[in-house]
C-alpha cells in the first residue's frame, strides 16, 4: 500500500442546476427563483473537484457514465477545468446525463428534483478496476449506493454488482470507501448491507444510518443512535463506520469511537448546503490516503464542510488545502 498513490472517484456524475428561493412555497403557488447556478454534483463528482480544489497534486481519477448531450459536455468540461483526466469516463447516447433541480431556501433547508439518467445505467463493466488498480490507485471511492439504479440491483443471491465491483478493488489491492445518499428507498438497507463485508471505510449521514440498520437515531446530536447504527453496520461487516451530522461526527474503528464537533458558523455564512456531505467526506478521504490520525482527518473534514456551505454549487467553495489547514 505505501507504494501506491491516489484516490478514484467512481459512481454518480450529476448536473445541479441551484435554485435559490425565498421560501418552500404551498402546492399551487408561485416562489421568485432569486439566483441561478449551474454546477456539477453527485457523489463521485464532488469528491472528485473537491479533492482536486485541495491542490496537493494528488492524483485523482475519475470514473463513470454521461451522455453525449450539453449536461455531460459540462461534467467533461469540468474535470478538464480541474485538471483531472476523463479517460475513465464513458459517453454513452443510451440516455442523457443525470442532473437536478436543487431548490435552496438559504439557511434553511434544500430539496432535490432528480432526473437518474445515465447514473441508471453504470454497470460494473464502466468501471476499470484492474486497470485502476495497475496504475496504482490506493483508495477506490464508489458512490453514491441507492442512487445507481444498476449498480443497485440486488440479484437472487443477495449480491450487487455494487458489491462484485468492491470485491474486485480489494482484491486488486485497494482500500474501498463508499458514500451513502438520503434516497427514501424499499431496498435502501438490502442494499447496503449487501455491499458491506466489502467496505473499508463507509460514510453517510445520521439518516441514512437509521435507514441502513432500522436503529432509531431521533437527529444530529442523538449520539447513543449513531453508536448503535455504526455498531449494526460493523458487525454485518463493514470496516470503520464514519458518521457525520451538521453537528457532529462520529469515527469508529477497530479503537472504538471517536466524536469531533463540527465547525460553527454563522447562519448568515451560509449559502447553500449541497455538497457539504461530499466535501466532509473528501477530507476524510485525503487523511486516509495520507495515512494521519483519526481526529486530523475529522478536523480537515469538518474544515472542508463548512467551506462548502459558503458556496453556491456543491464544489466551489473549496479552497486549497493550505487554506483549510491554515
């Protein structure tokens, strides 16, 4: 493992198309769209810029599924502005890209309008493991699981070709990382714990630790749910569980749990919310690469979060590492 280098980001590639709104309007009226940004989303995606916004050099690669229409010109014309190679990327005519309708009201809350697209249709065989592997990538990043609906399939076996893929990375040598997405879903937990023997590390959100282990977790303090939910997914075979509320984390791993506050800000600070959860999970991401410690890699998370709420789209507020650290 010490000879390898880099992380790649495999998963949901997304257009979000940010609307801020004064408020959540009533069924039949009408709401001022305020401000219009066009930026790129999901899963793999944010990590994606997110890691390459920290300016380490580090390499990243990024693997998935567009169309060839305007929304995958924009994902492609993204990573070529970052930097990052997309020759892991496929360009099908099969279906559009995915994108979404984010509507915003700022400093409260966001809602998601999701048209799947391509993330639909990514199967195992887009995913180069072996050749990742062989070009010496240490962490492989899948995500988002319950918002691929091929990836997503679960057979008569029980299995995923969610899971047949991170099976394949470990066996290839890598560390696999996976993030979870808030889809109110009927396979939501068959899902996860499909793929869990074969998670190293495993990221999501206080809501999806409820909806992936049926613990209650009653909101972002409720520390004894969040310990039990990462204890459930442990044991059904997941490495280290991290969990992350707007005010909290929790890291447990083989050393038992760790809780790291996140960072105040003022509400007024506060642009948009979307990709804070990507950005939080990205500064977990270099940590682990780089090998630090448990409460170094929770502090750059929770630095990246907060920077991300003071963007517009999911990925540009990030600044350079230095400047998170600093």
């Amino acid at each position: 493992m010490t000879a390898r280098r880099g992380i790649a980001c495999a998963g949901n590639w997304i257009v979000d198309i940010v609307h801020s709104i004064d408020a959540w309007p009533r069924k039949s009226d009408l709401v001022h769209i305020r401000a219009e940004t066009t930026g790129v989303g999901g899963g793999a995606a944010n990590v994606a810029l997110d890691l390459a916004a920290f300016a380490t050099g580090l390499p990243i690669v990024p693997v998935g599924l567009v169309g060839s229409d305007l929304h995958g010109q924009t994902v492609l014309a993204a990573l070529a502005g970052a930097g990052l190679p997309t020759g892991h990327m496929t360009v099908t005519d099969a279906a559009l890209t995915a994108h979404t309708h984010v509507m915003t009201v700022p400093g409260d809350s966001r809602t998601f309008f999701y048209y799947p697209g391509t993330n639909d249709l990514l199967a195992e065989s887009h995913v180069p493991v072996e050749v990742l592997a062989a070009q010496g990538i240490r962490l492989f990043y899948l995500g988002y699981l319950n918002l691929m609906g091929e990836m997503d399939r679960v057979g008569a076996d029980g299995t995923t070709p969610a899971l047949h893929v991170l099976r394949r990375a470990r066996a290839a040598g890598m560390v696999t990382c996976v993030d979870l997405v808030s889809a109110d879903t009927a396979q939501f937990r068959q899902t996860v714990e499909a793929a869990l023997p074969q998670i190293d590390y495993l990221f999501l959100n206080e809501v999806e630790a409820q909806r992936a282990t049926g613990c209650p977790v009653t909101g972002p303090q409720d520390r004894d749910g969040m310990l039990a939910a990462a204890r459930q997914l442990r044991a059904r075979g997941a490495g280290t569980v991290v969990i992350h509320t707007e005010r909290t984390s929790l890291w447990l791993g083989d050393d038992g749990p760790l809780w790291a506050d996140s960072t105040r800000m003022d509400p007024a600070e506060i642009i948009s919310p979307v990709g804070a959860g990507d950005a939080f999970c990205a500064g977990c991401l270099y940590g682990i690469h780089e090998g630090w410690a448990e409460e170094r890699c929770l502090h750059l998370a929770h630095r990246a979060a907060a920077a991300a709420l003071r963007g517009a789209t999911a990925t540009d507020g990030i600044p350079p590492l230095a400047v998170l650290l600093g």
